[in-house]
C-alpha cells in the first residue's frame, strides 16, 4: 500500500533569540489516508512541539512518489526523476516524471542522495531538476505494532544517516549480437 502524504501550512508564533515574538506559517509533510486524518496527526505533532497556539491554514495532497530521510541532512528537496521507456511498436521514447522529497543540507548532496537511491534502478532515467522546498519536517504514519516500531526505528535512523559517497559511473561497453530469424 502506497503512502499519501499531505503537505499542511501551520500558522504559529514563535519566539526568536531575541525574546520577540513573530508569526510564522511553515508546511510540514504528513502520511495520512484522509484530509481529516491529516489534520488530526498535524494538530498532535504540532502539539508536541509547540506549546503556543497554532492553525492549520492550509492542507493539499503532495505530489511525493516516495521520502528519503538521511542523517545528519537539515534541509528537504524535491528531486524531479524523469524515467525513460522506449516503445518498440512505435520506435518512440515516452518519459514519465516523478518527484521525490529527499533530505541533504545543499543541493549537491541532494543530487548524491538521489543517485544513492537510484542506483539499483533497471531503467533508464534522468535528473532534469533538484529544489530546495519549505518543508520544515515530514511526519510518517507508524500505527505502534510490533513490526513497525522497526520501521520507525529505521526511519528516524535513515533521517540521521549519510549515504556513502556514489562510486564513479561504470559503463557498460557489452556487445550483444542480434538473433535473425
């Protein structure tokens, strides 16, 4: 089962090194089945991290194919990922895009990242695009069974790890001979 995540904008005060007070509104990402079931886990977590007072301005459906924390990474980016397939009826190349969130604290390490989780992909593909987002932190769905406390383990693990860095491109020279029938 494939996971929707909701990006939802809160709206909160929050006191700055100075002692002032200032409002901000920043978009946090959450698994959810439902525009309800988003906003009751939004509303616990933001409950957990904040002791002010806080509305959700805005929930809409995020367009993540998939969310790849890394450790000791502070910052979220959308890497766009343009898969390629060749028709051979047609003899056309058809791309298909996806987005994926991926934590790394520049956009060179965001790119790293996305080629560490690609890296065992069959398939053609290309990177045409890598953006910094807003997004201030992703909140998973975990029910608390047995199983998934390893998930969530994993998860908060994954968030605080660094790939290793990606080995230099190999290129394939094999030759393969065509069967004439």
């Amino acid at each position: 089962m494939s996971a929707t995540w909701y990006e939802c904008k809160v709206k909160y005060r929050k006191t700055d090194e100075t002692g002032g007070q200032k409002v901000l509104t920043e978009p946090y990402l959450v698994d959810a089945l439902s525009y309800t079931e988003a906003e009751k886990r939004m509303t616990e977590e933001m409950a957990a991290y904040t002791s002010e007072e806080f509305k959700i301005t805005a929930i809409k459906v995020a367009n993540y194919a998939e969310i790849h924390p890394f450790e000791n990474a502070d910052r979220w980016f959308k890497s766009k990922i343009t898969l390629i397939a060749y028709d051979e009826e047609s003899g056309k190349e058809r791309k298909t895009s996806m987005y994926m969130l991926v934590q790394a604290n520049d956009v060179r390490e965001a790119y790293d990242n996305t080629l560490h989780i690609m890296k065992n992909t069959m398939g053609e593909y290309s990177i045409p695009a890598i953006t910094e987002t807003p997004i201030m932190d992703v909140f998973p769905y975990f029910s608390g069974e047995e199983g998934e406390t390893e998930m969530l383990e994993r998860f908060n693990a994954l968030k605080a790890s660094k790939p290793e860095k990606p080995e230099a491109e190999i290129i394939d020279h094999m030759e393969f001979e065509t069967v004439e029938e």
